[in-house]
C-alpha cells in the first residue's frame, strides 16, 4: 500500500504519543484492507480528474 493514510490506536500522555498499539491482522484481514485501500485510491484520483 503507497500513498494511504491509516489511522492506529494510540496512547497518548502530556508530551503526545506514548505508545503505538499494533493489530495483528490475519491474511484476510489484510487483503481486506488492500482491497479497501484500491477503492479509497480510485474514488480520489476520480474526485482529482475534473481538476487536473
């Protein structure tokens, strides 16, 4: 995946970012996400046409 932002479960202390929580994805789980991230790309670079 390039180009895609994802957001992740955070702890956050008084200076900012304490600790990364990191989900252990099972391979479906993970073609999921590929899958969704194609159809986020292809719905931006459809909204950006009209203004290239």
């Amino acid at each position: 995946m390039t180009a895609c932002v994802l957001g992740v479960p955070v702890k956050l202390g008084k200076n900012g970012v304490e600790q990364v929580y990191e989900i252990k994805l099972d391979q479906s789980d993970l073609d999921l996400l590929q899958k969704s991230a194609l159809i986020v790309d292809e719905n931006c670079k459809m909204l950006e046409a009209p203004f290239t």
